[in-house]
C-alpha cells in the first residue's frame, strides 16, 4: 500500500475532479493512496507551499497515469498539473471536447460553451468533499478546454 508523507493532506481523491466518470478510472490504485490524518488541523495558511505542491504533484502522478480518458461522448479528460507558487495554488485540468471545433472567427461560440460549461463546474466544486478540501488547503481550480483540433476554447478558474 503507497503511504505519501504528507502530514494533514487528505487528498486521496482530490485529483479525480468534479463531474468526473469515476467507473473510467482505476480506483484500486487511487483508493490505495493513504494520506495521514494531522495531529492538529490547520488552515490553508498554515500549510506551506511546499507542502500542497508535494501533495498535488503525488495526486497528479497517480491520476496522470489513466489519462487521457473519455468523461462522455462530448469530452476528454487529457491532463492534471498542478500549479504552486508564492502563494498561488492551482490544481489545472485540461479536457478536450472532441465534438466541437470552433472556427477561429467565431469567439463568440467558444465564449457560449464556457459560458454554460462554468455553472455546473462551479456548483460540483461547492458541493463536493474535493471542493472542500482544495479550499481547507487554498487551491483553486483552472478548467480548460480545447476543440477538437487543440485550439482553446476557453478557460476559467473556480476559486
């Protein structure tokens, strides 16, 4: 069984993302991941840089390894990174809808899809035990999508 030092960082699952089709992936491997409980619970300042950068690269690594996976017929989950510097704390996913390609004169089309992407991320962030743990320890969430031919679709943050 994999033990990550990383005391207080319960992130067994944290890399597995909201709206996430959990059957696709290798939950042996990711429920096997044990993160210790803290003797004492701190704040999301009180956990150094260090420390979550650890803690997110641990979870990425993991998680990295089964991707890129099909979430549905309309998107791709392709990449996790994680982001920690001076103080920004950033876990980064990166999908792909496979069924869309936007031409490049029509941004307005792009900003649509965000636009009724965005809510749904949103409120599964606010309700899931994930959500709650990336803001015990400060780390935000970067969603970006690309068309089918990589160009960007759009991107956003959910703090």
């Amino acid at each position: 069984m994999k033990t990550a030092k990383l005391p207080g960082l319960k992130l067994a699952i944290l890399g597995l993302a909201w709206l996430t089709n959990l059957a696709a992936l290798d939950l042996d491997e990711v429920s096997s991941l044990k993160f210790p409980k803290p003797k004492v619970e701190k704040t999301a300042a009180q956990y150094t840089d260090d420390e979550v950068r650890q803690a997110l690269r641990y979870v990425c690594d993991v998680v990295s390894k089964q991707l890129p996976v099909s979430m549905d017929s309309e998107t791709r989950w392709d990449s996790i990174l994680p982001f920690v510097h001076k103080g920004q704390r950033l876990m980064i996913y990166s999908y792909t809808l496979p069924n869309i390609e936007i031409d490049p004169g029509k941004r307005d089309v792009a900003a649509k899809i965000i636009k009724d992407l965005k809510p749904g991320v949103v409120a599964a962030f606010n309700t899931s035990e994930q959500g709650k743990e990336f803001r015990r320890l400060g780390v935000s969430a970067r969603y970006t999508y690309r068309d089918s031919i990589g160009a960007v679709i759009g991107e956003f943050d959910v703090p």
